[in-house]
C-alpha cells in the first residue's frame, strides 16, 4: 500500500492543491492577498493562489503528525525573524491561517476533531491523499522501473 510518506511532499503538495481547487468547500478567503504567512515573513506570498498550496501543507501534516492542535502547526509553519543586530529568534507561523485552513478541510469532510488533542486525518482525507500518493508513485514508476516493485497490486 502506498501510503503519503512513500513519495516526495513537493510533488504530493502541489498535486493534492491542484484536486483541492476542485473542492466547493476550500476557497480564498477575502483577506488572504494582503496577509504574510507569519512574522518572520516580510511580504506576503507571490503565488495568488498559495492558499491551496498551504492548506495542502497543513492537510499532509495532519495526515503524518495527528491528531494535532494549531499551536503545534503554527510552530511547524514558522521560521526565524530578523530582530536587526540581535541573534535570530524561532517564532510561529499564522495561526490564523492555519485555523481557516483546518475549518474549511473539516467542512470538507478531510479532516476530522478528535476530542482536546486536535484534528486529525479522515477515512476519506486518508483516501484522497493515499490516492495522490499512488497516482505520483504510478508517474515516478514510469520514468524509472526500479520504483515498480513499490505499486501494490490491489490496486
């Protein structure tokens, strides 16, 4: 079986933003363009459609890490700012990002709560990503055949 950690995120997070697209629940919200992902940002995202790819992110980290709370993915999500002549300092990405992020993967159905520990992945979130990791395997296999004798024949 294949499973999310079988192939590489970069390709099953730009995949899983494309069939999210799709999705009536996840949409832009109206102040997502003039927001920086977090402080240690100093502009906002290029991409106009980074939403997609973000909640993607957070999809797949729920899938690995859960059940888990904003606080944590806000902390996965941050970096390092630029306090001037002072040393670098660890802070938090959005959470308010992340917090709409994870209402609207609940709304469809991906992701589900699971009591005071957090959110975690869905049967059918659990689904939509396992099959985006077949179909990228299914794509890697092709161009190099020693990857075949990872597809399971179920299938």
């Amino acid at each position: 079986m294949v499973g999310v950690k079988d192939v590489p995120a970069e390709m099953l997070i730009e995949k899983a933003a494309e069939k999210l697209k799709e999705i009536d629940a996840i949409y832009i919200p109206k102040w997502a363009p003039y927001v920086k992902t977090g402080i240690h940002k100093e502009k906002r995202p290029v991409d106009p459609e980074w939403w997609y790819t973000r909640t993607a992110a957070v999809l797949r980290k729920v899938y690995i890490h859960g059940p888990i709370g904003v606080m944590r993915l806000s902390a996965m999500f941050g970096g390092r700012v630029d306090r001037g002549s002072k040393r670098y300092h660890p802070v938090r990405g959005s959470r308010s990002i992340i917090q709409t992020s994870l209402v609207q993967l609940e709304n469809a159905g991906l992701v589900i709560k699971d009591g005071k520990k957090g959110r975690k992945i869905s049967p059918e979130g659990q689904k939509f990503l396992d099959n985006l990791s077949y179909e990228i395997l299914k794509d890697l296999a092709e161009k190099r055949p020693e990857l075949k004798k990872y597809l399971s024949k179920k299938k």
